[in-house]
C-alpha cells in the first residue's frame, strides 16, 4: 500500500472513530464513570452514570426514562435498569433534559432497543433529530446520533402513564428547548414534590447579548429564573449528579438512615440562586465587552501631551 492510500485509510478510521464516539475528552470520561444505581425515593431510581443522570420512573403500565447520557452511556444504562430490578424493554415513554450530546447521545440506543416514544416540545424536538448540529453556539462541535422524535408535546403538557403525572416546565436558556419536569410522591404519608431540573449554565461559548441565532437568549433565562423560583421542591434532581450533591448525601445516607438526604429544598433554592448569579454576571460582563468595544480610541499625541496647568 502506497502512502496516499495508507493516509486516506487511515483518515477515514479516524472520521469513523470521531463521528462516533461520544465521550471526546478526560472531562467527559469523569462524567461517565460507573455508577451503582439505587432508589432515590418513591418510585423512583437514580440509573445514570458517574455524573451525567439518568432516572427510572416505574409504574405498573410501564416506566418512564429521563436522558440517554452519552452514546456510551446507555448500555450501562440498560444493566442499571436491571440492577434494580427492572427491564428495558418495559420503558413507554423516553424523554430529555435537554439536546446536547452528553444528556441526548443514548438516546436513540434506548428507544431502539426499549421500543418507548420519545416525547419533546418542538424546540427540542428538532435539536434531537438534527443530532445537535447547527447549534446556535457550539455549531457542529458537539454533535451525537440523531434520533426520531416519535410525540411533539406543548411546552406545558402533562404527561401520564400509570399512577404517575409528570407535569412538563418550558426552561429555556441552557438549550432553546430545556425542560424540566415536576411529580408528586407519598413518603410516610407525605407528599412530595419532585423536580427533575434543567441544566442552568451559561456555557462559555454563549453569547447573551446579540447572537441573530437566539436573539431572546438572555430573556429565556430570566423567564426561566423565575418559573423555576416559584416551584416548591422538596426533592430537586439535576441533569447532572453534582448539581444536587448526589455523591455527598450518599454519604450521608450511608451513615444515617433515619432521614432521606434527598429531601432537600434549601438545596434546590441555593442551586437555583448560584445560576442566577452566574448567569447575571456573564451577561454583565458581556455587556461591559460591548460598550468597550465601541469606545474610541485615544490620540496618541494627545496621550503624550504634559498639561502644566500654570500656562494660560
């Protein structure tokens, strides 16, 4: 084989590699670590990987699954489902946090092979079929498996299978179309109020202030801001196990089996309130860029000029 050949067919493996694999760097191998399932409370169990969450939501007519983690994510996705004493192919109903690759890149692996309906509102809806391509910011930078969403739902439907009624909330801002959903569960004769909260990060690449791409991109988190605040949640669970601390209280619930860590509504309000505030000041500090950039310039003679302020 001639170099030219030897280079293309080695070009070729590396597209082949790169088109597929989605977990691209040590950051997202920490993300995709492996992770013992378990119940967080109710009906509910904690699937996921190290980081990127999963949730199993069981019902006696079928489950519901929340995201699909990486690519490589969901076979282990699927043995955790099994783990804690259930199947795949029981799963009805699919749905996701929001399209990026780490949270949509499984997805169309669990559907295949569980035969549920992916259910998303139409922003999201049309971010999962493209396989994340054409991001308003990252482009095709972070792109996964397309996948066919089989239900577009209103941004504030209800979505019912069994006993369980899963309330949709539009939000916005991380992607065009983040959601995140509200449940109830009795607990030792409590009912609590479960939230299985959107990512809120304003990723570096986001630009808040005049992208033709999401020209309400910074008016989209401030609505949602504000919806998020006036849920009550006892229990918050994120897209991500380090937004609601998912390692700590494990400890914690190690050591102490009185009481569910989990149950934690002072946390869901800090969580939200760290969002806020990091996103006011990337929008500030974007702001102060732009007014910065339309500031003219000194003359340089006039910057070297010695003012004596006795000369008349």
């Amino acid at each position: 084989m001639d170099f030219r050949s030897n280079f293309l067919s080695l070009l070729l493996l590396f597209l082949a590699v790169s088109t597929t694999a989605q977990v691209r760097s040590d950051a997202d191998r920490r993300m995709n670590g492996p992770a013992e399932p378990f119940k967080i409370i109710g009906n509910i169990y904690y699937v996921g990987a190290s980081d990127v969450a999963s949730y199993l939501i069981t019902t006696k007519k079928g489950h519901i699954l929340i995201d699909g983690g990486f690519e490589e994510t969901a076979p282990r996705i699927e043995k955790n489902i099994e783990k804690v004493g259930f199947r795949l192919r029981d799963v009805k109903i699919l749905l996701n946090n929001h399209a990026h690759y780490d949270h949509a890149g499984g997805l169309n692996y669990l559907r295949k092979n569980s035969g549920a309906m992916l259910l998303a509102n139409r922003q999201q809806a049309e971010a999962l079929r493209r396989g994340g391509k054409n991001d308003f910011a990252y482009e095709n930078l972070l792109t996964f498996t397309p996948v066919e969403v089989d239900q577009v739902i209103k941004p504030d439907a209800t979505i019912k299978l069994g006993s369980v009624k899963l309330k949709t909330i539009f939000t916005p801002g991380h992607t065009k179309g983040a959601t995140t959903w509200v449940m109830s569960v009795n607990e030792n004769g409590r009912k609590l109020r479960i939230v299985f909260q959107s990512s809120l990060s304003a990723l570096p690449k986001y630009n808040l202030i005049d992208n033709p791409l999401y020209p309400d991109h910074a008016e989209d988190f401030r609505k949602t801001f504000t919806k998020l605040k006036e849920i009550k949640a006892d229990v918050f669970l994120g897209s991500h196990a380090q937004f609601f601390k998912m390692k700590e209280k494990l400890e914690i619930w190690k050591t102490d089996k009185s009481r569910n860590p989990f149950i934690d509504p002072e946390g869901y309000r800090a969580f939200i309130e760290r969002a806020k505030r990091a996103f006011e000041s990337k929008l500030s500090e974007q702001k102060q860029q732009k007014l910065s950039s339309f500031a003219f310039p000194l003359d340089p003679i006039g910057q070297n000029k010695h003012i004596d302020s006795r000369q008349p």
